[in-house]
C-alpha cells in the first residue's frame, strides 16, 4: 500500500492543496452559522463535507 506524499504532486498541485487547506476553516465556519440559522438538507450535507475535509487536512491524511 502506497500512502499519499503531498510533495510528489507536482508544485501547481501542491499549492492548490496548501489554498484549500487554508480556506477550509473560515468555510466551515460560515456554513456552520449558516446551517444554524437556515437549516436545510444540503446545508447540513455540505457541513458534513466540510468537517470531514477540515479533519482530514488537520490529521494530515491529505
């Protein structure tokens, strides 16, 4: 099994990977007060998503 390197993307990549990665959090959290005032069912489903993308940068496993 092969894990993933971030520094074996090419640099481009790279820094599309480091972007995401910072605009995650001020993204999760206008959602998060999004989904508490209007709550719908994509809402909560994008929140979800966030969160999941939020953990899995911060844990390192992207």
């Amino acid at each position: 099994m092969s894990r993933f390197y971030r520094y074996r993307l090419p640099p481009w990549a790279r820094n599309c990977l480091i972007i995401i990665e910072k605009c995650t959090l001020p993204i999760l959290i206008f959602q998060l007060i999004r989904t508490l005032f209007f709550p719908t069912t994509l809402d909560v489903v994008l929140l979800g998503l966030l969160v999941l993308l939020f953990i899995a940068f911060h844990q390192r496993w992207i």
